[in-house]
C-alpha cells in the first residue's frame, strides 16, 4: 500500500467509497421493499378472504336462498387450488362443506408447499396453519359461516416471488453498474490528478540534469499542484542563476590572475634570458604582483566562506553602537595617518544578527570610505531608525563614484578605476562581501554618490 502509486490508490479509494455505499443504500432498500412486500401481501390476503365471503353470499342468493352442494365443491376445490382451504358451515353450525374432509392430502401439500416457499424466502420464517371465520349475511339475516384456512400469517404467491426475484436481480445489475462506474471515474479523476504530476516529475528531472532553464508549464490539475510546479521552477530559476554565478566567478577568477600572473611571466623570461638585470627594483616589482595574487586568492576564500557561512549566520544580539565604535577605534591610526577626519554618530541600536560578519560589512565600507578619500576629507557614520529597519550611513568626502559603475561596484571584481585600485591594491571583493552579507540578514545596501563631491553608502537592516 505504502509504495502504491497515486493513480491506483484514488481509484481504489473512490471504488471503494462508492461500494460502500453502495451496499448500506441496497441493505436499507431492501429492508424497506421486504416489509412494504409483507404488508402488500397482508392486504391482499384480507381482501381475499372478503370477497370469498361476498362470493358465497352473492351465489346463495342466486341459487334461490339455500345451499347448493354441487356450487359449494366447485368454489372450494378451485379455492384449494390456490392455497384456501374453506370450510362452510350453514345458519344452524351444521357443515355443508369442508376442504379437509373432500381432499385432506391436497390440504396438506398445499400448506406444506406454502411453507417451503415462503422459508426459502424468508430465512427463519415462523408461520403455520392460520384461520378465520366471516359471517355471511344476505341483508340482515346470517345465513352462514366461512372458516377459511390459510398458510399465515402470510405468503407469497408464485408470481410475487418471482416479481421480488425480478427486483433483486435489478438492484445487483445497478450494484453492478455503479461499481464499473466508479472504477472508470476513480480511473479519470485519478488520471486527471496524476497525469500533471507525472509530466512535473519528468520537467524536475531534466531540471536536476542540468536543464535549468526548462519550466513546468502545467495548466491543469488542482491549486496545490499549481504551488508545487511554481516552487519547482523559482528552484530552477535560483539552481541557474547559482550556475551562471559559478561561471561568472570561474571566468572572472581567471580574468583577474591573466594580467598579473601575465606581468609575472614577461618580467621573469626577460631576467632569465639576461635582457633585465635581477637588481632589486625589478625583483620588487615581481614580488609585488605576486603580492596582489595572494591577496587575491585570499579575497576569493573569504568570500566563499562567507557565502557559504551566509546560509549559516550565528545570530545573536547585536548592540550597533558598541560595534561600531570599536571599529572606529580599530581605524584611528590609518585615519590619523591619511589626516582624514572619521566621526561616528549612532544611536544605541539593537538588531539580531551575526557580530562577525556585520562587523566585515562595516569594515569594509568604512575602509573604501578611507581609500577613496584624500588628504584632509572626512568620513562619518550615523544612524537613522525608519519604521522597522534602522539606517546606517557611511558618508565620505571622497572621489565619488560615475553613475555607470554605481550599479555594478557590488558586483565581484569590479572596480570603477582599475589603475588607481592597482595601486591602492584592492581586488574589488569587498562590496561584493559586503552586500552577501546584508542580505543574509534580510536587508539592503545601497549608494550614492557624486563624482568629485564623495559618497554615502547606506545599510538598511530589519530591527526584528
Ligand atoms: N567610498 C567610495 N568612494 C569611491 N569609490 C568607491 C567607494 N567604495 C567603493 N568604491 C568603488 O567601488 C569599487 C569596488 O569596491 P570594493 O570594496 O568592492 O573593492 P576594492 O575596494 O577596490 O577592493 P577590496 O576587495 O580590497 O575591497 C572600488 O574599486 C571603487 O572603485
Ligand atoms: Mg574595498
């Protein structure tokens, strides 16, 4: 059962609901139809006893007010025949006629038929030799009396027998019916249900060989069934892009290490072919790139770690205020040095968060805050509540930033000068690492800026 497909479990299931059913409306119809049968058959046995009484009547009237022998018989032994044993008594009691006496053994096959008849109907039927007597009156005067035995309470004739037969047979065909019904709906309804699902399985496969750009376009079939293929593509929409992001990092790695690895190698054969002297201006210069390619390679491992670590944060209480003054105090000497100016205004701000990894995000903005600033600029932090999320500006006085790299410096590598950062030495990671981690703490970062006037980089972060 565990292992039974979807298709064949709802059409058993619907089966079986309309079986079900199917025999509690039978067992209640046939109950019903069983004593509206008695009740019919009662009815008709009353009335027969009356109108034999009437027949009597009628017919001593017509043979000129007294018994006839000969008419009695011919009543009673067709009477007989049909399971009634009369007897007819005159005015006085006396017996003119009695079925028992004219043919006893009739009288007992006939009962004894009636019996086995009705018992193989009827299981357990209690019934046995039953009698009634009618008065027969012409006007006012009794004339006689009628016992009439009979085989009761009551029975069924041949031909009711077969009519409850007909009737059974009916409600078997219909069972009958209804059940090869049920299967070939259950069959359609299953269908209709699984047939979806199956073509999403088949979609999700190509999915996990690669395929990502393939969708699930299903139309049909129920809403959860519309959630599920919804879900299964964004899946395939964030495993493509993780892919295209893969390539993206695999061809950037490798464009970054061409050129210094490049220099490396010229500077190198030519020293080694003698067309440079080794002399230490030279040897600097390798030991320089070489300098930038660890640098470099050590970027790439942190950001990789953080990405990854990012599915992982250790969130804990974080007091922003405490956090960012310790950073300031860490940057004093490089500040001191550069003679830019660095103040940090923030409220006491508390968020939830990884401590390690918001502190990376500060100090890196406020590290390109310092680099892109020359001599005698400032920097300042401040902070700024707004509905649920709280504001942290990084504000610079520096060489700002053209609108066309303002998209794009989050980017991994990028860098809106690549001469100048070769010289201050930076691979462009760190905004890269800096929105990674933002918005594994559900928020955002943002900039802007003016060329020639400075910056200000903003993270919004969720207060809950
Ligand atoms: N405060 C700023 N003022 C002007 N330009 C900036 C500022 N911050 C970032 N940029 C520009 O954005 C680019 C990307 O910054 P990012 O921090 O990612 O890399 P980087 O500072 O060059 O190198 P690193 O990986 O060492 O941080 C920088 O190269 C620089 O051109
Ligand atoms: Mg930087």
């Amino acid at each position: 059962m565990k292992s039974m497909r979807l298709k064949a479990r709802l059409s058993l299931a619907f089966f079986l609901v309309v079986s079900v059913m199917f025999a509690i409306i039978s067992y209640a119809a046939n109950g019903l139809l069983a004593n509206q049968f008695k009740n019919y058959a009662i009815d008709k046995q009353n009335q027969r006893i009356v109108a034999f009484a009437d027949l009597f009547a009628s017919r001593y009237v017509d043979w000129g007010n007294r018994w006839d022998p000969a008419g009695i018989e011919s009543i009673g032994v067709s009477a007989l025949s049909e399971g009634w044993l009369i007897r007819l008594k005159d005015q006085d009691g006396q017996i003119l006629w009695d079925a028992q006496v004219h043919n006893h053994g009739m009288c007992s096959l006939m009962l004894a038929n009636n019996a086995e008849r009705m018992q193989s109907q009827i299981e357990n039927f209690q019934g046995g030799y039953t009698e009634q007597t009618q008065t027969l009156t012409v006007g006012a005067a009794t004339v006689g009396w009628l016992d009439i035995g009979f085989y009761g309470p009551y029975s069924y004739s041949e031909v009711d027998l077969a009519f409850l037969k007909r009737l059974n047979q009916l409600l078997l065909i219909a069972a009958a019916l209804s059940m090869a019904i049920a299967a070939i709906l259950g069959l359609v309804i299953a269908r209709q249900l699984t047939d979806p699902i199956t073509r999403a399985i088949q979609t999700t496969r190509r999915i996990a060989n690669g395929h990502y750009t393939d969708r699930i376009t299903e139309e049909k079939g129920p809403r959860e069934l519309a959630e599920l293929t919804s879900s299964i593509n964004s899946l395939a929409e964030s495993l493509g892009r993780q892919e295209t992001m893969r390539k993206q990092l695999t061809s950037d790695v490798a464009h970054e290490l061409r050129t210094p690895l490049a220099v490396l190698q010229s500077h190198l054969e030519a020293m080694i072919d003698g067309t440079w002297r080794a002399d230490q201006k030279r040897l600097e210069s390798c030991h320089g790139e070489v300098v930038r390619i660890s640098s470099l390679v050590k970027d790439l491992e942190k950001l990789t770690q953080i990405e990854q670590g990012n599915l992982n944060l250790h969130k804990e209480t974080v007091d922003l205020k405490a956090l960012l003054q310790r950073i300031g105090l860490n940057f004093q000497r490089d500040f001191a040095s550069k003679n830019v100016q660095l103040s940090i205004q923030v409220d006491p701000i508390v968020v939830q968060g990884d401590t390690d990894k918001l502190s990376q995000v500060f100090i890196n903005l406020i590290a390109n805050a310092l680099k892109y600033t020359n001599p005698g600029g400032s920097v300042h932090v401040v902070s700024q509540m707004a509905d649920s999320q709280v504001i942290i500006s990084i504000k610079d006085t520096g060489i700002g930033i053209a609108p066309e790299d303002q998209t794009q410096i989050f980017e991994r590598f990028y860098r809106a000068d690549k001469s100048r950062a070769r010289e201050t030495g930076g691979s462009g990671i760190g905004l890269a690492i800096v929105k990674s981690i933002v918005e594994a703490h559900g928020g955002r970062v943002t900039v802007d800026s003016q060329p020639g006037q400075g910056s200000t980089f903003q993270v919004t972060l969720p207060l809950k």
